[in-house]
C-alpha cells in the first residue's frame, strides 16, 4: 500500500477534538511556561551544589575573567554577569558571537562577530566602548589573550571546488591591537567523500595554549583517498617550526588539553580512552574511559567535565543529562556550565591550586622550555633542572 495514503480514521475531525475554555487553556500555558527548568546534572553530595544564572542565547560562548566572578556571554549580544550575585550589564546588542575572552587585567573583552568576508574581531572595555578592531578570513571559534598583551585568535576557512573542498585552518596574532599575523597550521584538501561525513558547522580545528603562554596543541586533519579522514594531535612551541605528533587517527578535533603546567596533554583517542601523554611524545598512559570528545579542567585539575560526566580524582562524580559547555574558573572554585538556554554554575569544588614560583625561577623555566622547544635540551635535564628551581 501507498505510504502516503491515509485512512478516513487517520487524522480526528475537528468537531471530535475537546473544546476547553481560553481561560483554562491560558492557566495551563502560564503554568507551562513557570515551571523551572530543571538543572541537567544529577544530585550533588555537599559541598557542592548548583544555581541557574538564568537563560542565555542557545551556543553561547563562555569566559571568565581572571578575578572567578565575572562571566562573558552572549544574551542576545554581549552581557557580563556577576557569578555571585547574578546582576548582568549587556555591552551591545549583537546578536551572534562565536568566541569571547578577557583581557588579563579584567578590562576589556574581545568577541568574534561574522562579517561578510570572514569574522571581525573587536574589543571593548566593560562600558561598551569599542578600543580595537580588526577583520580575519574564515570563521573564529577560540580565542587565548596572552599576558604580554597579545592576542591568538583560531580561523578555520573552507571554500568548495568542483574536485573538492580545500579546507585551511590556524591562528591570528593580533599583536598591541594593531597588526596581525597570520599563522597557518592546517592546509588540506577533502573530497566529496569526506565531506559526506563532516558536519560543515562543527568545528575541524581545535587547539589549546599552555599555561605558560608559549607552547600550544592542535588538530589537524588527515583525508586519505577512499579512506575516513581523521585527527593528528599537533605539538608546537611557538615561534618555532618544530611540531611533533603526539597522537594520530584521532575521531575527534577538539580533545587535546594541556595538564600538569603543560608538561602534558590529555586527549581522546577515538576508540574510548583518555590518554594521558608527555609533550616529550612518551608512551602514553590510560587516564580515562570515555569517548573525548570535549575535555575541560579545572584550575587544579583536580575536577574534569569529559563529555557528560564530572570527575573528581579520576572518578565520576555526577552525571549530565543534556550536552553541556563547560568553562572551569581560573581560580578553582566553580564551573559554569551552558546547557541550551540555561547558564548554571556550580559552586564547592574544593581543590588545591597550582604553588606559585618565584620570579627569579620562572625567568630560568621560561629559559629552560625555549631551549626544549629548540631541541636544544634532553627531557631528564629539564626535568631535573625545573624541579629544582621549583623548590
């Protein structure tokens, strides 16, 4: 029989459906509409707990500001909330941004807006006042401001062919808010085969700055002939040429985190497991059972979000029931958390933070991981020279 013949029985007449009173059909709607939104994560044991900060639009980027209290979002255009109190102040009103981060000193901000030829960048201060602006190719979906004051800003670019899809992706160094640098990392060609499986508004580029500022990691993707494409997990430390893969065959791009003051990273390899792994490219260790498709830690990597389960210690500790974004605090603490519409945040974490060095011993590991980004030193003397500066 014909799929899309119906019976006479198929569909009720209208004259059959239950006519009810607008005034009972507007109390059910309102009552619909008050019910609170429930928090997508499962009970948490004292100390911990979870608050909404109420509703923002659907994706929304997700920064703190290194005081822990600040939040920047994007509610129908860019809105700082106080993760205390709740209060917010919206600084304009646009309506798409697909990055945010603060400026070191908690005064500014710099969002990421489509443009007509690719994304412009631009920065505020927290009145809304605009104090830089620059226009990139290709869409921006990360950014890091470094404590020198300079700013990474991710692209990724693709543009369709008749034999093809070349697909081009990197960083921007927007140096004193003036010029810019180009830095391409990814440069590959995907066939109508793989772009079959690719999802054109997911992102095929993902990498992460260490926590000093001088090294990062970054998948790129490999598109063999008649075969799936698939991730590398890059290490680069920058202003050098000397990247090394870490991982291959990777199912995922956005999984490679720095751990340990970035003498690691922790990635997903694609078939289950999170791997844990010295950016000396040493064999790597099982750290995890979970897919990997998104990774984030908190400041004292203490607590782990990897996919829809918290971790405290290396053991799940709550579940979520809705994909999340998570975004741990700077200064341990908390997690805020993007689920749909809702920006929850919850509080109690209670963790030990990294011990600080002294000026002097910096100065000397900053010397130290410049001559290991050259080559220039084996992994048993950096080890035994940063331990001993660290004391």
């Amino acid at each position: 029989m014909n799929n899309l013949n119906h019976s006479k029985n198929s569909f009720l007449p209208l004259r059959s459906i239950p006519r009810f009173p607008l005034g009972v059909l507007l109390s059910v709607c309102w009552l619909t509409a008050c019910i609170p939104a429930q928090p997508p994560v499962t009970a948490l044991v004292p100390p911990l707990s979870v608050r909404t900060l109420g509703t923002i639009t659907p994706g929304s980027p997700l920064a703190w500001a290194d005081n822990g209290t600040q939040l920047a979002v994007n509610d129908s255009g860019l809105t700082i909330i106080d993760a205390d109190s709740g209060t917010r102040q919206r600084l304009n009103n646009e309506s798409t941004l697909t990055a945010l981060a603060w400026a070191p000193d908690g005064e500014a901000v710099v969002f990421a807006t489509p443009a007509k030829q690719g994304t412009l960048l631009r920065v505020v201060d927290l009145n809304g006042r605009q104090l830089a602006k620059t226009e990139i190719k290709g869409t921006c979906r990360q950014f890091f401001w470094r404590q020198d004051g300079r700013i990474l800003a991710s692209y990724e670019l693709m543009t369709d062919y008749s034999f093809g899809t070349s697909f081009q992706a990197g960083y921007v160094e927007w140096r004193d808010l003036s010029a810019t640098v180009v830095v391409p990392l990814v440069d590959t060609t995907l066939s109508p085969f793989h772009m079959q499986a690719i999802d054109k508004n997911s992102s095929l580029f993902f990498f992460d700055l260490s926590p000093w500022g001088d090294e990062i990691v970054f998948s790129k993707i490999n598109a063999p002939p008649m075969f799936p494409a698939y991730f590398q997990l890059v290490h680069l430390p920058l202003g050098t040429s000397r990247n090394t893969i870490i991982a291959g065959r990777l199912s995922t791009a956005n999984s490679g985190r720095f751990i340990n003051q970035g003498e690691d990273v922790l990635y997903g390899d694609g078939q289950g497991s999170i791997l844990r792994q010295s950016v000396w490219n040493e064999t790597p260790e099982l750290a995890y059972r979970s897919a990997g498709r998104s990774i984030a830690l908190s400041a004292g990597e203490k607590w782990l979000v990897i996919d829809d389960v918290l971790y405290r210690d290396k053991l799940p500790f709550a579940r979520f029931s809705a994909q999340v974004i998570p975004r741990f605090s700077p200064v341990g603490g908390r997690v805020a958390l993007v689920a749909g519409k809702q920006l929850l945040v919850i509080d109690g974490l209670v963790e030990e933070l990294p011990a600080t060095v002294s000026s002097e011993a910096e100065s000397k590991i900053r010397v130290l991981r410049s001559w290991r980004g050259k080559g220039l030193i084996s992994p048993q003397e950096y080890r035994q020279r940063t331990l001993q500066w660290e004391k």
